[in-house]
C-alpha cells in the first residue's frame, strides 16, 4: 500500500500530480506513525511498515520544499523542514509554520461571511417586498492550500500569504445561486452599488460565455473586514448563476477531473456538452418569460 515514488519529472502536470499523490500517501503514512506512536494495537510490531511511512512524510516534505518553496523563495518562505528525528518535534514545527496560513484562512473566512450576509440582506428584503426569493441557495469556500500552492507556482509566485493576498483573487469564492437571470443582474447591481464594496472586476460569461458553453457572472470584489488590529480590504469571488447554469457547471467540472478519456471521445463529449450549454440557455429564457407573464397577470388580477 505504501508505494514510494521516487522518479523526478520536469514538467509542472506531471510534479503536480506527483505532489498530489505523495500528498495522499504522506496523509496516511502519518496517520500510521501516530496511531503506531499511540501503541494502536492494528500495528502492533509493524516497524517496517512505520519506517517506510516516515520514508514517504520525509520525501513528500523534501519535494514541496525544494521544487515549490525553495526555487521561489529563499527569504520569506514558510519553509517546511524535512523530517528527521522525532517525529512528534518535527509536527509541532509543522503546525507552527501553519499558524500564519490558519491566520489567513480565518481572514478569507470572515470576507465570505460579510459577503454571504450582504445576499442574505438582499434575499430577506426581496422575499418581503416581492414575496419572491431571487436567491435560492449560496455556498462558499475558502481555496484549499493546495490549490492555492499550484496556482502561485504555475504563476512562479512564492508560497506566502503576502504573494496570496497581492496576486490571488479566488482564495475566497462565494456562489450565489439564482432562480431566473434577471435576478442574477439584480443582485450583482445591489452588490455592485453598496458603498463599502469595491468592485475590482467584473466578468459576465452570460452575455459573453465561454466557448465550450460556460455561463455565469463574475464578480471580483473588495470588502473591508475589520479585526482587532483595524481594517483588511479582503478580496472575494462571486459567482452569479441559475440553477440550470449551475448544473451544466457541476457536470463539466466533473468532466474535467475525468482521466484516460481519448481524445476523439473528449471532443464529442465537448460537443455534446456546449449543445446542452445552449439549450440550457434557452430554457432559462422561457423560464423568465413565463414568470413575467405570471406577475403580469397577478397584477392585472389585483
Ligand atoms: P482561474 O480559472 O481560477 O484561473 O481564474 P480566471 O482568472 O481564469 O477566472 P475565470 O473567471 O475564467 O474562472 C474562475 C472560476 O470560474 C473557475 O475557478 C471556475 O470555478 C469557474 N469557471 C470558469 N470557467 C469554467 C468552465 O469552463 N467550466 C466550469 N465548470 N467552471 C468554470
Ligand atoms: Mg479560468
């Protein structure tokens, strides 16, 4: 089960997912030397297995270091050191270099939630004056390190929260989910005019989509959240769609993660994607039409 991968390969794809994967196995292998360290009676006398899982913690830490820490920043980096010797001194070293990254997190978190209060603000005051929710549902998330780390190293930034808050725009990511499309407009424009909001860009990908077929509205902003130490401008990604863009969304994203699909049958399946893509875009037309044929005639009933 615990596989060593030791072969070195030059290309950022293939170092990411040999990360990825030496991530997975460093997971479990330390999980293994805790629970051994604990006397967890599954591994009773299972030395080889314990030196093997510190084998792997050592060479996936030796890896995240010299190929995306090092090269990129030899001052400021949270370095992670390899480990050697006692394995519970070497964790605590890990878990204090983190504290700076839980610090951030914990910052992104506070931006989504103001964000996340100014729709529900907005979806209350509708639901009263309408009688309508335009918002149906709203998730968020916080970028995991992970991909936060692929992301500066494919842009050649170091792995540090001053390179994360200066050049990352979707470490914090709120989606807002819309019944119709107007409502998607109504909403980004009720964001868009609240004065401690600033708006740093805006991409609509439902009057332009992207070619594969992808429709939604963008918006990159920046809220101030105020913490003990006074005001952070924190920016926040917020995706504006229907329900029905968001199920085209879940299923192309589902694609991508798809391997070992050939190329002919990828391109069919793009195909056959961006033709749902604008059938999809066409329901959502009717769809609005007949609500507004609806309150017409409510009102005219009135
Ligand atoms: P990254 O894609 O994050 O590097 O940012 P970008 O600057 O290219 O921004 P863009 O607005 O194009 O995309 C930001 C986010 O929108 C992505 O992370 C996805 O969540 C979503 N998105 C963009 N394009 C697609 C797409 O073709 N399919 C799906 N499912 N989601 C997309
Ligand atoms: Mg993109």
């Amino acid at each position: 089960m615990l596989k060593k991968k030791s072969k070195k390969n030059d290309t950022n794809e293939t170092l990411v997912q040999e990360l990825e994967e030496l991530s997975e196995m460093s997971d479990y292998a330390a999980e293994m030397i805790i629970e051994s360290e604990l006397g967890a009676d599954s591994l009773d006398g299972n030395d080889k297995e314990v030196s093997e899982s510190r084998e792997i913690i050592k060479e996936y830490q030796k890896s995240v270091r010299d190929n995306i820490m090092l090269p990129t920043l030899r001052e400021k980096v949270v370095d992670v050191p390899v480990i050697d010797g006692d394995i519970m001194e070497q964790l605590k070293i890990l878990m204090q270099h983190s504290q700076q990254f839980q610090e951030m997190e914990m910052m992104y978190s506070c931006a989504i939630r103001e964000v996340r209060t100014k729709a529900e603000v907005l979806n209350d005051e509708m639901s009263v004056r309408y009688h309508r929710n335009p918002i149906s549902s709203i998730t968020s998330r916080v970028k995991n390190p992970e991909s936060i780390a692929n992301k500066l190293y494919k842009k050649g930034l170091p792995f540090t929260v001053e390179a994360i808050m200066a050049n990352l725009s979707d470490v914090a990511g709120v989606r807002i989910i819309c019944e119709f499309v107007d409502d998607i407009y109504s909403i980004a424009a009720m964001l868009a005019m609240q004065d401690d909001l600033k708006l740093v860009k805006i991409k609509d990908y439902i009057k332009y989509p992207k070619p594969n077929g992808y429709r939604s509205y963008h918006m990159i902003v920046e809220i101030p959240v105020f913490f003990s130490k006074g005001k952070t401008p924190m920016r926040v990604e917020i995706q504006i769609r229907t329900m029905a863009m968001d199920f085209w969304a879940s299923l192309d994203h589902e694609l991508k993660y798809k391997k070992n699909i050939n190329p002919e049958d990828e391109e069919i399946i793009a195909d056959e994607l961006h033709a749902c893509a604008e059938r999809i875009a066409e329901t959502d037309e009717i769809m609005q039409q007949i609500r507004m044929k609806l309150d017409s005639l409510e009102k005219n009933n009135r």
